[in-house]
C-alpha cells in the first residue's frame, strides 16, 4: 500500500460493454425517471403529463468499483435515452462541481452533447463516438440525446469534484436543445 491510497484501490482492469451500457466489475447504478427531472424542461405541465401517464426512465447512469473520494478517479457510463418534453430534448439533470475540476466524456454510441454554463459563457460541444468533450473546472454542465437512439457516454472526473444539482436549478444553464424541423435547436435558457 503506498501513503495516497485511502481506501486502497488496486491497480485493475474495468471492463465496459457499450451495447448494454455496463461496466465490469460494477459499482452503483443510478436511473433517473421523469418525476426526477422536475425543474429542468420549460414545460412543466407536459413534464407532470408525462410523469402521470409512464413516469419513463429518462437515463441511467453505471458507475465502476472507483469510489468518489479524494485522489481516485471514477467513471461511469451514463445512457440517455431518445425523446423530448414538447420538444424539449431528453437531458440529464446537470450539476456543477463544488470543488471545480476538470472532466472528460468519451462518446461511445448514438448521438448527443453537452451544453456548458459558467455563470455567464454558454457553449454546446458535440459528443460523437471517437470524440471527446473537456468540460473544465467551473463550467456546469448537463448531457442531451440529438438522435433517435440512446445515446451513450463515458464520464471521467476527480473523486472529489462532488455534485451539485441545486445549482442548475438555481442558475439554468444558458441554452435549452429542442429538435425542430428535424434538426437541433438551441434556444436561450429564458
Ligand atoms: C456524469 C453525470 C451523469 C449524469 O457522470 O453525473 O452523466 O448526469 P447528472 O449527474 O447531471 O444527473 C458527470 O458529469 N459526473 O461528474
Ligand atoms: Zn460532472
């Protein structure tokens, strides 16, 4: 054991399985349904239709065994799966990280991005498979599906970023990503 390891993690090999969104050997799973996004599309009243009628899962997020503490650095894989709210496309909750640092997310299946908001810039970078997007230290942000399919990617971040939600609840996050006309549409927060 050398004097960073708290808990010790040995050095391992985490297996991922695109086609299913998983990681082996696998730590907690998350699954976020419509009634957990309360607050984030524009149109509350379709959201609270939806909620009532099937309440869907809107995405799922795998994580490995790498905990989120200070030193290591985790993973996960987060599924969103295809559709909108009014228009509104399927997104992620979105955060900011209390203790700003870097993150990267690696396309692995289907079509999407991330908007990102620093309190004041607002930018929109595409995630294909192949690329990868770098949100730096203190820019918010929150993943959208473009496509018809799930749209899929893995996170990397510092175990002692943290995660918080109220933030974007408090701040928005710049641009909203509609699918008008057959194609994306970013729109002013409002
Ligand atoms: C990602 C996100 C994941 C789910 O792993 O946590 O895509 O999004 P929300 O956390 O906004 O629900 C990440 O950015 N981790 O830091
Ligand atoms: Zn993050």
């Amino acid at each position: 054991m050398n004097q960073y390891q708290t808990p010790p993690i040995a050095p391992t090999q985490i297996s991922f399985d695109v086609e299913s969104g998983s990681m082996s050997p696998t730590g907690p799973t998350l699954i976020r349904r419509a009634s957990d996004l309360k607050g984030c599309f524009k149109d509350e009243g379709a959201l609270a239709e939806l909620i009532t009628n099937l309440n869907p899962e809107i995405y799922q997020v795998v994580s490995s065994i790498v905990p989120e503490v200070s030193r290591e650095l985790p993973q996960s894989i987060t599924t969103i799966r295809p559709g909108s709210v009014s228009g509104e496309l399927f997104m992620t909750k979105g955060h900011q990280h209390p203790d700003p640092q870097g993150e990267i997310y690696f396309g692995l299946a289907g079509e999407g991005g991330v908007i990102m908001y620093d309190g004041h810039d607002t930018k929109w970078v595409e995630v294909q498979v192949g690329k990868i997007a770098y949100i730096p230290p203190g820019w918010a942000h929150r993943s959208i599906n473009t496509g018809s399919s799930d749209y899929k990617f893995l996170a990397v971040y510092p175990g002692s970023a943290g995660h918080d939600y109220q933030w974007v609840l408090d701040h928005g996050m710049g641009l909203r990503a509609y699918f008008e006309n057959g194609k994306l549409k970013l729109e002013d927060y409002k």
